[in-house]
C-alpha cells in the first residue's frame, strides 16, 4: 500500500509539468530567460572564454532536422558534473536522433524552465544533498553501472522510484548497462594458453586457483567463502585480501597495470586454470570484468554474483558457479576432478573454438546495443545516454504542446517512473553459513546489514521531503528522525 501510495503522488506531482507549461506557453519553446541574468549565456559569441564556459563540438549525437537555436533547446543539467562528456567544456549541443538539447554541467541553470532533465551519478547521489524542492517540469535521470554496494538506497524501491529514467546494470532499466565490461565476441575467441603450459605452470608448485582481490569486507563477503576453500585445495592469492603469494614483478602490483590489462598482466593470469570470480556485490545482471577477464584469456571462472549469470554466457559450459555447490568442499572436489582430467577441463573452452558461441541472447544484445566498449564508431555509454534522454525530453515536450493546442482533448503525457526491478539487489547476506552464525562484532554484520537498511531509511526521507514541497535540505535529519521513531513503535 505504502509504495502504491508513494508512486501516485510523485506521478501526480510530474504531471503537473503540463499545468505549469501552460503559464509560460506564450513565450513557446523559445523562451530565453534559462541563464541567471547577471551573467551572459555561455554560448553567446565571445563569452564563453570569460566565463570559463566552453562550447565544444565533442559528441554531437547521430544528427537530426532540429533547425532551432541554441536558445531555444531544452536543457539537460548533468547535476553529478564529473561525469559530463564533453570535457573540458561545460556546456554542448547534442543532435539526437529525434531532436536537439543542450546539455551543461552548470548547476546555475538548475531551476530554470528550459532546464527539463537532471541526470545523476548513483554512485554520488545522496538523498541529504538532493536538489529541492523538486520541480515538477524536470525529470531525473540515473546512471548507475558500478556495484549496488556504492548506494544500496537505489536498490529500494523508494530510492529507485525517485528517478523517471535510468540507466543501470539491469537488463529491465531503460537504457542497460549490462554488457559495459565485455568490447565484443572477438573478446572472448581470445586464443587460450595451450593446456601442456598450463601444466607445467602447476609443476612449478603453483596452485590451480587464482584469486586476486584487494577490495575486501565487501557485501558479497567472498573472503569468508575463500577461506573456507582453500582448506580443500590450493588457491594463490596475491591481493591485499587473504595474502599468501607475491606477484612475479613489481610492476604487477600497480592497480593500473590490471585494469589496462596490460599485456605482461594478462600473460602471468592465463597460467591459472580456474579464476575465483567472485563479485564484491550480489544481483541480477551485475557482471563485470571479474567473469569477462577470465574467459578471454581461457582460465574457467568459479563464479559467484550475478544470480542471472548464466543467461549472458557464451554457451552452456564455460563458468562453474559456485553456489551449484552445496560446500566448498564439494566445490574444491570437482575442481580436483578437472585439474586431474584434461579432456573434461578443455570442455569449458569449447565457446573459443570457430562457431563455439552458442547463445543468441548474449549474440543478439552485443549487436542491438547503441553504446560501444573502446568502439569509435558508436557513441560510449555515457554520450548515448545523455542523448537518450534528451530524446525522452524532447518527445514530451512534444506530447505537451499537443496537449495545449487540443484545449485537453489530448491527454497529457504521464510521466515514466523507474521500477523496483531497474536494481532491486537483495540484502547482503554471508558469504559462507548463516548469518545467525557470525558473532555480534563481526566487520561485515556491523558495516553492511547496517547501511543497507540506513539506506531504506534515506530513500524513504527524500520521497517524503518531495511530497512535502520542502525546499530545506537541513530537514531531512527531522524526517529521518520521524522515520527511527516510526520504526521504533512498529516493533
């Protein structure tokens, strides 16, 4: 009922947008007054070097028939600036498929009526800092690819619903993200280390389990889990978590040296039969270089993370999860098994092999997908979807007027609210046995389970403060306090 309750009045209060338009219909879409008036416009002829405010080219989206000036575009406000595209200007054009906008990272244009789209980082988006009050002709729009651990108030629904668009790791999200970390299937053909060397890698006394993190006490809690497995076989561990090994050189070490995949990194990684892929967060879709890496050098990932894994796999035996496992014994077991036999570990590369990639789902959303990976002929995710939602602002401004024009024959436009499913991850939960089993103390108890239900708190905070009107962020600690309180007597 509650979320029924919250969904209804954040609908009625956007769609009040068509209402307010009616105010200022006189000066159209070419209205001008969108810059604070003791300051030109940055893309006026020669002011743009005086203030800082530059102009540039950049990514001008696919091209359209948008003959309008500049002043008279509807302006998108990327609110998280550090994420603008078009660095190091502050403000651009963009040309998309159905029409033009203006996009800035100048927040002086916040409450401007012209201003019809915000977009915001989630991992920069806190609830205490959120522009209020809202502005019912404004959309918000989210961009989330990173770990649901960055901000677990997106992962309930009323942190979720905030938002009218998004573009996040989830297939279900307007604009996803899920495939951010994978460039193309040639990335996985990636010729594998012939099986003889990595044999011999072994002889040498290596291990036949990589696993190599330094993020640790992360919600997913895979330290737990590993510690239990290595009592079963052997796993070389040469990060900051579980440390038992050093890395062959010392530029290995550098963090950048992996994420560049630099070749020397990808080379040393290959040896290894199987890869602990294990994810710093559990929920569907969220898949990142963690799985991608190991299948295109040919090491087996032991997979642990996205419950949904297999839907985006090259055929049907390339992971081993490790939750099809009922211990990690059994799991350190069956890797024994195909460390011994290598007919049966080779089955696992089969997907590397001419015609080998099997699944048309994963095949059918590399080529439907409007972003490229480290591909210059398409627009990277971010630019696309700037662009995305210029359209969606575009297109309703287009419903608006045609709204007007019929006296309200034509209904107003609704506006599109975001769905629990576009994150949804669950609460964190033990990497290994039950969390009735970890002592009161425990690091990762005390940090997780406590800021995921914080963030429902939050997110609850903020949706009341919009109902409300409130222009005063200092008042979202009294709404917290209202909500502690609400709690308290509930139980």
């Amino acid at each position: 009922m509650g979320g029924a309750w919250q969904l209804c009045l954040l609908a009625l209060a956007l769609a009040l947008a068509a209402a307010e338009d009616s105010e200022w219909a006189g000066a159209g879409d070419e209205a001008e007054a969108v810059w604070p008036e003791s300051e030109p416009e940055p893309w006026a002829a020669g002011v743009g070097a005086a203030l800082g405010a530059v102009v540039t080219p950049a990514y001008r989206g696919p091209g359209n028939n948008d003959t309008r000036a500049n002043r008279a575009l509807p302006i998108v406000l990327w609110w998280s600036g550090g994420l603008f595209p078009h660095f190091p200007a502050d403000t651009a054009r963009v040309d998309c498929a159905r029409g033009s906008c203006l996009a800035t990272r100048r927040r002086q244009v916040w409450r401007q009526r012209r201003t019809r789209a915000l977009l915001f980082y989630g991992t920069d988006f806190r609830a205490y800092e959120a522009p209020l009050p809202r502005l019912p002709h404004q959309a918000w729009a989210l961009f989330h690819e990173e770990s649901p651990m960055n901000n677990y108030a997106l992962s309930h629904a009323p942190g979720i619903r905030l938002f009218n668009y998004t573009a996040t790791f989830r297939r279900e999200s307007h604009y996803p993200l899920t495939l951010q970390w994978l460039p193309s299937l040639a990335y996985l053909r990636r010729e594998p280390l012939p099986l003889p060397d990595k044999e011999r890698w072994r002889q040498r006394g290596y291990g036949p389990v990589l696993y190599l993190q330094s993020h640790c006490d992360v919600p997913a809690d895979r330290d737990r889990y590993v510690r239990q497995l290595m009592n079963y076989i052997q796993v070389d561990s040469y990060g900051k978590c579980l440390h038992n090994r050093e890395l062959p050189s010392e530029r290995l070490t550098d963090t950048s040296t992996a994420t560049t995949e630099d070749s020397e990194f990808m080379t040393f990684i290959s040896r290894y039969k199987f890869h602990l892929a294990m994810e710093n967060a559990i929920c569907n879709d969220y898949i990142t270089e963690k799985l991608w890496r190991p299948l295109h050098v040919g090491a087996i990932p032991v997979y642990r993370g996205s419950p949904s894994v297999r839907d985006w796999m090259p055929d049907n035996l390339s992971i081993i999860l490790v939750d099809d496992f009922g211990s990690p014994q059994e799991l350190a077991e069956y890797l024994h098994f195909l460390d011994r036999n290598g007919e049966e570990y080779l089955k696992y590369l089969e997907y590397k092999k001419p015609g080998g990639i099997k699944n048309q789902f994963l095949v059918q959303s590399l080529k439907s997908r409007e972003w490229g990976v480290n591909d210059m002929t398409l627009p990277n995710y971010l630019n696309g979807f700037e662009c995305f939602i210029c359209d969606k602002v575009n297109e309703r401004m287009k419903a608006e007027r045609e709204h007007r024009k019929s006296h309200g024959k034509v209904k107003a436009p609704e506006p599109h609210i975001a769905h629990f499913t576009h994150m949804g991850c669950p609460m964190p939960a033990p990497g290994f046995g039950n969390i009735e089993d970890i002592p009161e103390g425990d690091s990762w108890k005390e940090m997780w389970l406590q800021d995921y239900w914080q963030s429902l708190d939050q997110s609850e905070a903020l949706t009341a403060m919009i109902h409300h009107n409130e222009s005063h962020q200092g008042k979202f600690w009294d709404y917290m306090h209202e909500i502690f309180l609400k709690r308290t007597r509930q139980h």
